[in-house]
C-alpha cells in the first residue's frame, strides 16, 4: 500500500511509553478514576534515589502513570523523603487537567487534509485497525483527522480502557495532592505543550512506526502492562530497561527526542534550580527516565551529584 508505515521494527515500546512517560500518559483516558484506598499496607516499593551535591540535597523518584486500585506504594522511606522535601519537582505540572479537557492534545492532534488512518498501515494493520474500529466502533471511530502520533495514543488509551488502573492513586496525583494540601511549590520541568509538541516534532515515518505498533498491541494491553507494572512495584531496573528502553533503542530518532535529549535537559535544569533556591526537592519523573546508561541519574552525575539508590 502506497505510504503505508513500515512493520515496526522496535518490539512493544507503545503501552509502556503511555505508562512511564508522562508526555505519552496524556492521551491514557480511559484510565477508570476512583477514591483512594486507606489500605495501610505497602504492595509496591519503587525506586528512590538520594542526590547529594556541596552540601545540598534532593530525592529523584520514578513513577508510573496509573496504578491498580488500592495499591499502596507511597512506603516509610518515600514518606520520609516527602516530609524532609521544601518543594515538588515534576515532568510537567496540569496533567489532570489537560486529561479532562485535552485542549492542547487536540489543538496539536489534528490536522486537514489527513489520509485516512487505513492508508497509513500496511495491509496487515490496516485490517487490525478495521478490526477495532468494527469490533467498538465508539471507541475508534472517528480518528482519521488525527495526526498519526496523536492516533496512536488515542489508540493505546481505548485499548488500555478496560484495564482496572487508576491516575488518581498513581505518583503525580498523590504528591501533588500532599505538596498542595501543605502549601509547598510545585513546578514542572516542562510545558504540556512543549511535551506533546515532541510528538508534533516528530518524522511522519516515526509516527506512523507509532501508530503501526499502537495497532498491533491493541489486543495485548493487560499482559504488556502487567509485565510493566510488576517490574515498576519490585524496583526491578534491569527488567524495565529490557522491556522498554532497549526495544526503543532501535528507533534511535525516537529514543533521542522522547527520552536522552529530554534527560539531558532536565539535568541542567534540575542543577541549576538547586544551585538557585535553597531547600530539598522531591523530584518524580516517568521511571523511563531512570533506566540505561544515558539515565537522568547517569546525567546528573556528570554534572557532580552524587547518587545513592536508598529503595
């Protein structure tokens, strides 16, 4: 089929890109939102790092962008961290709002004149995609005036819809919610239209490697979360980069723009803020972040921190 995508040729990155990248977990709306649970037991135990540098201190901690239901992960040694943390440091600051309004998800998103997403596939995912669109059409309808990026998450977000998760009860909601409640800074290390603009950014062939593979996972999400979640909650970093970082690798444009360029960034960015303003900072960002030689951590130790992990 004549500019069809080509068949992707970096394994599964899609669902785990929407779970440990705040930037992909926008489009994630069919997350089902509840109450948090009061359970007191700790299920999970993430990783967290102490960062030291001249005297000064920060926590670097890497979340995931929904949770299942009642799963405690905020342990005795994270609690610690926040009580002893002036202010809050994340991606980007307004998730749930943009979650509820997508206003810039949908101004970036669409486009005139767009082929219909059928023509962006080749043969074999486009009848997938006719597939979806057949088997619910509520929930893939209506898609063609979308971008390929923007489709691609859009198809994540209804194909991960069933899954019991909650964002309410996930890393950026919940110490959000403490900093504000104790009247605490929080900001954010980007925009949200600077983040979803990293899509815009990208090449059409790229897109549409990530609209081919959002296709091709659809029927697979419970098993490709699962996988993800279990080795978030265990700490397991060698597991996550197995699983995301070096499937990625093999798309190299992709993993320089969504994750070793932004890491960069952000090392200067959270240098300077400390060197800047007295006081501890909580800093939580996608645990894909975390993993891999180019890690935010590997950066920020060029820069002279000194980097503990302490769970």
């Amino acid at each position: 089929m004549a500019g069809a995508a080509p068949r992707p040729v970096f394994g599964r990155p899609l669902l785990l890109l929407g779970a440990l990248l705040a930037l992909a977990g926008l489009a994630w709306l069919g997350w089902r939102l509840g109450a948090p649970s009061v359970s007191p037991v700790v299920d999970a135990r993430p990783a967290l790092w102490r960062m030291e540098k001249d005297g000064r201190q920060a926590w670097l901690f890497g979340t995931i962008h929904a949770v299942p239901h009642g799963e405690r992960w905020l342990s005795p040694r994270i609690a610690d961290a926040l009580a002893h943390s002036d202010r809050l440091m994340l991606e980007v600051t307004g998730l749930e709002a943009e979650r509820r309004s997508r206003a810039t998800f949908e101004r970036l998103g669409h486009a005139p004149n767009l082929p219909p997403i059928a023509e962006r596939l080749d043969a074999p995912d486009a009848a997938r995609f006719k597939a979806l669109v057949a088997a619910t059409p509520s929930a893939f309808h209506g898609l063609d005036g979308y971008k390929s990026w923007a489709a691609a998450l859009l198809i994540n977000a209804a194909s991960s819809s069933g899954l019991d998760l909650s964002a309410q009860e996930a890393g950026e909601a919940v110490l959000t919610e403490r900093f504000a409640q104790e009247g605490k800074p929080i900001e954010g290390l980007e925009t949200i239209s600077g983040q979803l603009g990293l899509f815009d950014a990208l090449p059409e062939a790229d897109q549409r490697l990530l609209l081919a593979q959002a296709v091709s996972e659809a029927g697979d999400a419970e098993r490709l979360y699962g996988d993800l979640h279990e080795a978030w909650a265990r700490g397991d970093l060698a597991r996550l980069e197995r699983q995301f970082l070096a499937p990625l690798s093999r798309s190299p444009s992709l993993r320089r723009a969504l994750i070793d360029n932004r890491n960069a960034r952000w090392a200067g960015a959270i240098d300077a803020a400390v060197s800047r303003q007295p006081g501890t900072r909580f800093i939580a960002v996608g645990a894909g972040h975390l993993i891999g030689p180019a890690s935010l951590q590997a950066r920020l130790a060029t820069l002279g921190w000194r980097i503990e992990r302490v769970q």
